[in-house]
C-alpha cells in the first residue's frame, strides 16, 4: 500500500513512525514533510497548500490512502478534493472542518445539543465587543472565531490586556474578518481527549495534557504547544465516559442533523472540575505535541486503526496500548512565538536517541549545506516513554540536555500537574 502524509511537525514524524510498523505499507511518501521523516518515508518538495501540484502527485504515483496532518489544508478543503479523485482520506471534508475552523459554529452546536460548555457571545465589530466586555469581570476569555494557529485564545487578568487582545483580532493579527467569542472563564484542570470515528462508530483513543503557555508555571503567551504527556491521572474510566456519551456522542448526533457526516479525529479540549467535563473547543486533527506522546503508547497497529476509519468498519476494531507513560517536551527558538532565529545548527539527536525510552520527532528542522538546522519556532520534541511519568520525565530533561543548538529554550516542568 502507498500512503502519503501531507505536512511537516512533529505530529507527522510521529505519525510516519507509526505507520513504518506496518510491514504492508510498500512506500510512504510526506508532503513536504521534514529532515526526522526520512528515516520512515520519501519527502517531496511540495507546498501543503499547493493542492494542484499535490493531485497530481497522488495520481502519478497511485496512491492508496492520504493522511491529513494540520488543519489549515483540512479546513480548506484538500479532503473533499481527493476523495473526488476516489483516493480514502483520514482527515474530515470541509464541512466538517467547521467544528475547529469556527469557534462559532461548535459553540452553536453544542448549545443546541445540551453539550456542557461555557456561555459565549459572539462580535464583529470591536465596538460591541468592547461594550460587553465592560459588563464582565475579570479574567476575560477572547478567542479569535477562526483558525489561529493554537494561539488565537487570550485569557487576560485585566480589562486593558482584553482590550489588546480584542485589538489584535480585530486588527488581523490571526487572519481578516476574523470575528470574536468573549466566553465565560471555566475553573478546572484542562485536558485533551482523543478519539476516531468513522462516521457512526466512536472509537476512544487516550487522553493527555498539554502545556499552552511558553514558560515555566504555565505563564506567558500561548504557543501551538510546549509539551504533553499521556495518559493523564485524571483521566478515570467514570471520567472517560462522561465525555463520551456528553460530549462525543451528541456532537456526531448534532453534525448529522446538520447533515454532515464526520469521519476523522476527534480532538476535544475540555475542562474538568469535580469529575464534571465541559467543552472548550474541537480541533479535527491530532494534537501537536500530544500526538508525539499518544502514538508512542500505540501496541496496535496504526495503519489498520486508520483503515478501519475510511473504511466505515470501526465497530469491529479492537485498540491495545501499552501499560506505561509517555511524556514529550518542545524544543523551541529563543524569541517563539514572535521572532526568532532559523539558522543555528543542532547537533546530538544521535546521542540523545542512544537511550532507547527516547525518541526525538523533529518539528522545525532543515537540511541546509548538509547540516540540521533548527528553522522553526518550536524545533524538536524530545519524546520518552516509562513505567511512571516521573521516570520519562527524567529520561526525556536528560536527553535534552544532549541536544544543542543557539537560542535552545524549554520549559522545565513538563507534567506538573501528574507529580503534585
């Protein structure tokens, strides 16, 4: 079978070396992909966006089955356009794609199917906003209603910090004529929940935390993601079907009424207090980094869970984990998000990766004058699986402290929450 992976983070390096388990898989090929990929898969020189060049590609080379990384070519469109030249997709159609692509649209559907979630109201126009904002207390939740990269949510402790996050919404800072949600703030401890469906059939995965916040003690801006681990102590099996049939279920049942039909991930951000879940939001993809971490657990076989999926024939599947904890903490350039160097030189993956509970996933990487090059913001995952969190944790700071490059930063308390 020839599978192609279109994007190029850590998630995909992940998601490659998931896929390489399957001796079946004859060839894989990654759009555009990255220097990690290699070691699983041929990477092709071609934009994620460029969907011409990316047809023919598939057609050329007779590909069997796409997997869709991110969720900017999801949300415009790429599924539906190779499902029409008769090529199976893991990723949702576009219609689909709303429940991550409009903050709005999710918010509606679960208000109209009684999921739990927060109160919300929805502007566009700075003005209005600001006249409702100063009806509220503090801390304000503002999020951007459209794709924003996993950095389109401020939540300010004041009212000037909210007015500048309203600003830079309105003022395009996450794309044009991106509207606004001003949300109730929900006290909790968040978590990410994943599962696949193929339509009618929900298949749970596992759950993880993450850490948005760039520094230590979860303060400072938001980033796409500085670390995870997996599963998490919170996550009880009472817990998990709460989510699922408050949550997961009545979505599909919503998105049928509305007369989509959703075949993917499931990515539910939700927050959690007294054993209570409430939806924050969706994404329609796996989660990056947590992704990095989820798939080191897998016992299953990856290939099959995705077959199962586009085939529609995911009642029958049986998933297997390993009994053990896995932990994945973000390498990241001095400056992310804003500003930030792409021209250092990594060395020591190769030693850090002599332990065999680590594994480094690039994210940001180029090869440039045959050396590696840390070019993205957030630049590599060091990724460790253990018996306990405390001990990947420990495996995965002792191998980062292998791996050099200028303008290395981390957070040094990946997994607090677990160890508290």
């Amino acid at each position: 079978m020839k599978i192609l992976i279109i994007g190029s983070g850590g998630r995909e390096h992940a998601i490659s070396m998931a896929l390489s388990k399957n001796s079946n898989n004859n060839k894989i090929y990654a759009i555009p992909g990255n220097p990690g990929m290699l070691e699983y898969c041929e990477c092709i020189n071609i934009n994620q966006l460029q969907f011409n060049e990316i047809i023919s590609f598939i057609k050329k080379n007779s590909i069997d089955l796409v997997i869709i990384g991110p969720e900017v070519p999801i949300c415009e469109g790429l599924t539906d356009i190779i499902e029409d030249i008769g090529v199976k997709v893991f990723a949702p159609n576009m219609l689909a794609s709303k429940l991550e692509s409009s903050k709005r649209f999710t918010k509606e559907l679960s208000l109209d199917n009684n999921i739990p979630t927060s109160d919300a109201k929805w502007f566009i126009d700075f003005f209005s906003a600001e006249r409702y904002l100063k009806s509220l207390k503090p801390p304000y939740v503002i999020k951007a209603d459209g794709l924003a990269a996993g950095k389109g949510v401020s939540i300010s402790e004041n009212y000037d910090d909210a007015i500048i996050a309203l600003e830079d919404i309105f003022n395009g800072r996450f794309g044009e004529n991106q509207s606004v949600l001003i949300e109730e703030f929900l006290v909790g401890e968040e978590i990410s929940y994943f599962a696949v469906t193929d339509g009618v059939n929900i298949c749970p995965l596992i759950g993880a935390q993450d850490h948005k916040r760039l520094l230590d003690g979860d303060l400072g801006p938001n980033t796409g993601g500085m670390g995870a681990y997996c599963p998490p102590p919170l996550l009880s099996k009472n817990l998990e079907n709460k989510i699922i049939s408050h949550i997961l279920e009545p979505t599909l049942y919503g998105l049928k009424n509305r007369g989509i039909n959703y075949k993917g991930v499931l990515f539910a951000g939700l927050m959690v207090k007294d054993n209570e879940p409430k939806l924050i939001e969706y994404n329609i993809r796996f989660g990056d980094p947590e992704t990095q971490a989820l798939l080191m657990l897998l016992k299953s076989d990856f290939t099959e869970l995705v077959m199962s999926v586009v085939n529609e024939d995911l009642k029958s599947y049986k998933l297997e984990w390993y009994d053990q904890k896995a932990l994945t903490v973000v390498l990241a350039n001095d400056g992310y998000p804003n500003q930030y160097n792409q021209n250092e030189e990594i060395t020591g993956i190769d030693e850090a990766e002599m332990n065999p509970k680590i594994k480094v996933f690039h994210a940001g990487t180029k090869i440039r004058d045959e050396k590696l090059i840390a070019s993205g913001g957030r630049v590599l995952n060091v990724t460790s699986i253990d018996e306990s969190i405390e001990n990947a944790r420990e495996n995965a700071y002792q191998a980062i402290k292998k791996i050099n490059y200028r303008g290395k930063i981390y957070r040094e308390d990946i997994a607090w929450r677990a160890l508290v």
